[in-house]
C-alpha cells in the first residue's frame, strides 16, 4: 500500500509546481504598471448649464421680502444690521459716494433681485466691458474650462469649487455679457486700488501649474516692490498687464501665452497642442511690451532679455519634445493601453493613466511652464532648479520608465514560454510517475 501512493503523490506534486508559475504571471499581468489607462475615468458630454457665476443670482423661494421698490436709503437702512460689512463698504466706495446705490446693481426690489453681471457694470463702464471681452479672461469659463477633459472627468462639487471658483472670471451670463468683475476689484468697495496690487491676481495665477505670483514675488522686480511698496520705481503685473488701465490682459504676449503658450506660425511643429502666432503679430506684440519696459530700462537690454526668454522657451518646448517622441514610440509599439484614446497636453487626463504618461503631465503641466514663464518673468531659479533641472529628471525618469516598460514587456514574453516548458516537463514527468505507479500496482497483484 505504501509503496503504491508514494510515486502517484510525487507525480501529483509536480504537477503542481509547474502550474504555480503560470499563476504568479497572470497576477503580474493584473498588478502591472501597463493596465491602468483601463479604469479611465469616464467623460460626460454635456457641461452643466445652470448658472454658477454670482454667488448669489436670486434669492430662494419663499425668503424673498417685500422692500420698498428702489428705494435706497431702505435697502442701506436695513442692511445695515442685517450685513453691516456690506453696507460700510460700499458706504466707503466710490459708488457710494457717487449714489449709485444698491438697486442700481441688484434691482428695485427683492423680488426682481437680478444677477449682477458685466452687462449691469457696462450700463456705466463699457469700455471696460469691451477690452475684458477681447482678452483671453473672456474665455476662461467657456469654452477653455468646460470643453477640458479634465473639468468633464472631475465630480461635482470639485468641478465647483475646484475649476469654477478661478475660471468664473470668464463667466457667461444670461443676458450674454461676459465677466465677473468683481475679479480683481472685489465687492463692495469695487476699489482700483485694491485691483491694482499684484496680490489682485495671486488668489488665481499662483500654484504649480502658472505660479506668476511667486515668479514676480521673488524676481528683482517682486523685491523692490515688497521693500519699497507700489512706488512705481518696480513694475506691478498691472504695469506690464494692463498699460494704461486696458482691461485687455492679452496685450503685448508673443509665445508666453496661457497653458504651454505659442509657437511661430510655420516655422516649428509644437511637441504637443500650443497656440500659433505670425511673425507680424510677434513683432507688434513684443515691441508694446519692450515699450513698457523701456520706462525704466534701456530698449535693447530689454529686447536682448526677451529674447533670450524666447530662447528657453524654445529649449524646453524641445525637451517636450523629446519626452513625446519616447512615448509615441510605446504607443506605437502597442506598450501602453489605449492607444486611440491616448493623448498628451492640454486635455490630457492625471488620472487613471499609466506610469510613463503621468510622469509626462508632471513634466510639461508644471516643469516646461516653470521654465519659460519663469524666464519671462525674470525669476532665475524658476528658469532653472523649478523649472529646467526638473525637465531634466522628469525627461530620465519617462525615459527609464519606458525602459521598464520595454523590459517587462520581453521578460512577459519569455516567462510564459519557460513556464510554458516547465509545464509539460511536469506533465510528462507525472505521467511517467503514474505509469511507474500502475507497474508496481501490476506487479504486486
Ligand atoms: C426689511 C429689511 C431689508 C430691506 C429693506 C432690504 N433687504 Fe436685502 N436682505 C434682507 C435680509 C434679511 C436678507 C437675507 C440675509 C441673509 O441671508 O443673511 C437680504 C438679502 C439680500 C440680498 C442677498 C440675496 C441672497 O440670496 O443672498 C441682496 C442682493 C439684497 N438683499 C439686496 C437688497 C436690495 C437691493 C434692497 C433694496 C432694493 C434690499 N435688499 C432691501 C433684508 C432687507
Ligand atoms: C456696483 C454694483 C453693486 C452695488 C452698488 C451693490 N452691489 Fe451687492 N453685489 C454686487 C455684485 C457684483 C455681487 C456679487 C454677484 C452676485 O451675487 O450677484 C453682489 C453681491 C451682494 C450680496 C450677496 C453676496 C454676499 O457677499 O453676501 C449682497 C447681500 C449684496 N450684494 C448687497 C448689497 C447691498 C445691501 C448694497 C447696497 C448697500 C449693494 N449690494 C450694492 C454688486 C453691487
Ligand atoms: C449706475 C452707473 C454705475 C454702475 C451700474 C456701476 N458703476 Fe462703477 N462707477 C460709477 C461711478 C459714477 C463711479 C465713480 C466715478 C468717479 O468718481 O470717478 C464708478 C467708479 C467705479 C470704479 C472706480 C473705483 C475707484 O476706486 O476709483 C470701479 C472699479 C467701478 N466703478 C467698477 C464697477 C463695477 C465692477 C460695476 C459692476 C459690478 C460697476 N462699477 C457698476 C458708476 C457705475
Ligand atoms: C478669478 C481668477 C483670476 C484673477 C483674479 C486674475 N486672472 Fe488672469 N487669468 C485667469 C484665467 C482663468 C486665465 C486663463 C483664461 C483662458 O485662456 O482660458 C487668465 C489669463 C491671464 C493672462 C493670459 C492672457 C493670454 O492671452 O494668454 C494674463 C496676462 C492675466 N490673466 C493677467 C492677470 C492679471 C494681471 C490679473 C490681476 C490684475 C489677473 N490676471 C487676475 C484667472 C484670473
Ligand atoms: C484682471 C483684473 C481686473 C478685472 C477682472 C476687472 N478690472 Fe477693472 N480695473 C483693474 C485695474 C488693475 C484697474 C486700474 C487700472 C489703472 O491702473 O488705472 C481697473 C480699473 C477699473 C475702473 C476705473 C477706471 C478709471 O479710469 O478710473 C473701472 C470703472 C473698472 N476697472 C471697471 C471694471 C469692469 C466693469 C470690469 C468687468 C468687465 C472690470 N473692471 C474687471 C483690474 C480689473
Ligand atoms: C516686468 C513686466 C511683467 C510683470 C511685472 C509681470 N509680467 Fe506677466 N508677463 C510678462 C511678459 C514679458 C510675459 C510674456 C510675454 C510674451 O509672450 O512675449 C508675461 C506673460 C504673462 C502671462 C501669460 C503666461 C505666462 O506666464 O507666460 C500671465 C498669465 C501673466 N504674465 C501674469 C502676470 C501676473 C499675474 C503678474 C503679477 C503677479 C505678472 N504677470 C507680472 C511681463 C510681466
Ligand atoms: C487657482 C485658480 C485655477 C484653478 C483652480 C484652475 N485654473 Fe485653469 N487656469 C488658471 C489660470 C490663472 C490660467 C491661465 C494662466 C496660465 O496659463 O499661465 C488657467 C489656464 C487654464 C487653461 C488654458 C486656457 C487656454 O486659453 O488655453 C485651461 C484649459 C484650464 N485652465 C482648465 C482648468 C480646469 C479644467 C480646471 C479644473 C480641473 C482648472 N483650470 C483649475 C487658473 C485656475
Ligand atoms: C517701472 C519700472 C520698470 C519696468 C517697467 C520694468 N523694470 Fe525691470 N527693473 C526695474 C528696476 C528698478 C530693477 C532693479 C535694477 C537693479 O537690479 O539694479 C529692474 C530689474 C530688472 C531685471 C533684473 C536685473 C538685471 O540687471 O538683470 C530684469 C531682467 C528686468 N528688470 C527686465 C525687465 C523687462 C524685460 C521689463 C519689461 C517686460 C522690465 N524689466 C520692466 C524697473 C522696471
């Protein structure tokens, strides 16, 4: 009896071997760092249409009260214990001494409170109205913001106070004007004081992925500016931005645009989706800018620091480039997933994507914007250790990531012919073991 179950559990046990690691391959296939674009999150098509600009266009139903139809001195009389805050700055603004009071802005009554839009501010101001309209602040909500994949992927409440609370500035109203103003001069004093402190734009041009704020805080500019204040001695962003008090913020830019900003018309393919922009409007837009700062410095040595601006701009849109052409190559070569759905720049996704492609966001949302909007912003460390060195280490780690991805892709390959072939030495060995196992059986009986 003993004799007869030995070799039959010998020959089982080794069947059993050969069988673990075809196991342990297909869990690696699961875990591997090539599936993940799969859990894509999904796209909706649609943005929301309800109005998200004004924080607050209408009064809920049922806590409308009756107040006296335009009757200023009312609508102060009662704020002013029901928002004192309110009531005192607008008390303290120029519209307050001016009499243009709170019905003027929000309607008679609290029954007609109406949102407050760039249309209502343009009854009095359209100038204003026009060169906002004509800067790329006009687009920021729509189309820029809604048609991104990435707006589109994110839930609700992050799309709300995520996106929407920067991209709003380009909010479109009903009444089809467009703009908050209350951006940069904020409610309700409505000051040009206020909007004219660099701190006016840092609630949104500031972080990892446009971080002008920090650029200018810390350029020599930034310096003067916090040792001596708004004397006029250093340029402000309103200085270089909006000369003259045009409220066109899109004034006088050549290929330091929004996002990964502009190449020259014909002359070199971008790496990844920029604008485009004809030597015409180069020269025109960067000899306003160059007027700008020859009030206080010499035109060539600020036409030969832009244009070496230019030059690192032109530098790192080149490392971009060799960062996609080392990812195209994976994709060509069916090593990533979803090849058709795959794309790089702008309405590229963070998440759910794998290795290679978000060590590429990485590199050109943050790395490539530090460097060259940094350079146009005389911000020497943004050029380099924020920006360029870090283009560097993100361009050898895609590089080696893809590597591995190569190398894993062959030793896949090769693992499953070797276990393929230890497969069926165990199972000819187990036959043998069974065949061996019948002959004692035989010779015993
Ligand atoms: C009898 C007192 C009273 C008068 C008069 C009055 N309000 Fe109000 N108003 C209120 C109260 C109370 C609220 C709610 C405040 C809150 O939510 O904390 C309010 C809210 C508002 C809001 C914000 C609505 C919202 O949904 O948050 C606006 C705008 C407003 N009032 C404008 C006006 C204007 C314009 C007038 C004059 C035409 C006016 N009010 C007259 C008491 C008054
Ligand atoms: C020059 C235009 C203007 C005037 C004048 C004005 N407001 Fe406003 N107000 C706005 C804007 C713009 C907003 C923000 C957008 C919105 O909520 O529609 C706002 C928002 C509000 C809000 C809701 C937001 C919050 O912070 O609570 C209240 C309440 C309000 N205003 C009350 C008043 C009262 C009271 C007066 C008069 C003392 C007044 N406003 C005068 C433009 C104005
Ligand atoms: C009914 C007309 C009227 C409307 C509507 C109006 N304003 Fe004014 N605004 C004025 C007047 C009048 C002045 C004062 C001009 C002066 O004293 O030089 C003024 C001044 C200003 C100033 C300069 C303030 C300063 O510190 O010098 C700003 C900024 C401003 N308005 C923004 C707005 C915005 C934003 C809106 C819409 C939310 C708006 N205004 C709606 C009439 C209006
Ligand atoms: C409420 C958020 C917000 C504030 C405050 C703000 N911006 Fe912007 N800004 C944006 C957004 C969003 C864009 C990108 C719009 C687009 O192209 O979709 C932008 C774009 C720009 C551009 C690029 C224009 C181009 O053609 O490439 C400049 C320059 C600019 N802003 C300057 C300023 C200045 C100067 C201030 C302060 C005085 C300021 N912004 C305040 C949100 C803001
Ligand atoms: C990007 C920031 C920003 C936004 C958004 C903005 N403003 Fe201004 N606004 C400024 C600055 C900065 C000044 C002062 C410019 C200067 O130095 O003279 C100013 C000045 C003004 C003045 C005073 C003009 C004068 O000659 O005294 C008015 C009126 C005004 N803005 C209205 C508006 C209106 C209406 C809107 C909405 C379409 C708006 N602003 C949106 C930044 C902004
Ligand atoms: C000394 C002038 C100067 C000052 C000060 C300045 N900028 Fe700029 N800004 C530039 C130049 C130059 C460009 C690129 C011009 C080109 O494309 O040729 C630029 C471009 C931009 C852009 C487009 C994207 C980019 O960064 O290239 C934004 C947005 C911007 N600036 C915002 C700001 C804000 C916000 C401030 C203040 C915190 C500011 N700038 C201060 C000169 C200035
Ligand atoms: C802190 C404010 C802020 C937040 C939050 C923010 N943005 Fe922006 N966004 C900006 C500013 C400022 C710019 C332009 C400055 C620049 O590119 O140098 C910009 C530029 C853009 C652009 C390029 C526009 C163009 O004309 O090419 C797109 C697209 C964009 N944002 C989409 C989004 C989406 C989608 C979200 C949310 C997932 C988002 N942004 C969140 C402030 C913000
Ligand atoms: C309102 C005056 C003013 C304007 C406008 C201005 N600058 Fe400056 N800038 C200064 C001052 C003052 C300094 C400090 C000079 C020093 O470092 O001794 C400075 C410093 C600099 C520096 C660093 C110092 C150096 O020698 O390298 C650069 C670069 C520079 N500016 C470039 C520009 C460019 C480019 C523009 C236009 C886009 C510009 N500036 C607009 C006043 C200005």
């Amino acid at each position: 009896m003993k004799r007869f179950k030995a070799p039959v559990i010998f020959a089982l046990l080794i069947v059993l071997f050969a069988l673990l690691p075809m196991g342990a391959t297909a869990q690696e296939d699961q875990g591997t760092r090539l599936q993940p674009g799969e859990t894509a999150p999904k796209e909706e098509n649609a943005p929301r249409g309800e109005n998200q600009g004004p924080t607050t266009p209408t009064p809920p139903p049922g806590r409308a009260q009756p107040a006296p139809p335009g009757n200023a001195s009312q609508c102060v009389g009662c704020h002013r214990t029901t928002s004192p805050g309110i009531v005192r700055d607008w008390e303290a603004s120029k519209h307050g001494k001016a009499g243009v009071d709170c019905a003027r802005c929000h309607g008679p009554s609290h029954a007609e409170l109406k949102p407050v839009s760039a249309g209502t501010c343009g009854q009095c101001h359209s100038r204003q109205v026009k060169e906002f309209g004509d800067s790329k602040h006009a687009i920021g909500w729509d189309p820029k913001m809604t048609g991104n994949s990435r707006y589109k992927a994110l839930a609700e409440p992050i799309q709300k106070l995520g996106c929407e609370k920067c991209h709003n500035i380009g909010y479109k109203f009903a009444d089809n004007s467009v703009g908050r103003c209350d951006a940069c001069h904020t409610r309700h004093t409505f000051s040009v004081e206020e909007a004219r402190e660099p701190v006016a734009c840092a609630s949104c041009h500031l972080g990892p992925d446009h971080a002008q704020i920090e650029y200018f805080e810390t350029s020599k500019h930034g310096t003067i500016y916090a040792a001596e204040g708004n004397t006029g001695r250093a340029p402000t962003c309103v200085t270089c931005h909006q000369p003259g008090g045009n409220h066109n913020v899109s004034l006088n830019l050549t290929f330091g645009q929004v996002s990964n900003g502009a190449v020259l018309k014909g002359e070199s393919a971008p790496p990844i989706p920029m604008r485009e922009i004809t030597r015409e409007e180069f020269e025109k837009n960067r000899k306003g800018m160059v007027d700008i700062c020859s009030r206080c410095h010499s035109s060539s040595f600020a036409t030969n620091y832009l244009a070496t601006a230019d030059e690192v701009k032109k530098k790192a849109d080149s490392l971009i480039k060799e960062a996609t052409d080392v990812i195209q190559s994976l994709y060509d070569d069916g090593l990533l997933p979803n090849k058709e759905k795959a794309v790089l720049g702008g309405q590229q996704l963070y998440s759910g994507t794998s290795q290679v492609e978000s060590l590429f966001f990485k590199m050109y949302k943050y790395d490539h914007i530090h460097t060259f909007k940094g350079a146009y912003h005389m911000n020497p460390d943004y050029v380099h250790w924020l920006g360029w060195s870090e283009m560097q280490r993100s361009l050898t780690a895609i590089k080696s990531e893809a590597q591995t991805v190569r190398d894993l892709a062959a030793l896949r390959g090769k693992g499953l012919r070797s276990s393929s072939v230890l497969l069926w030495v165990a199972v000819g060995l187990g036959g043998l073991g069974a065949i061996l196992a019948l002959l004692a059986l035989a010779r015993r009986g």
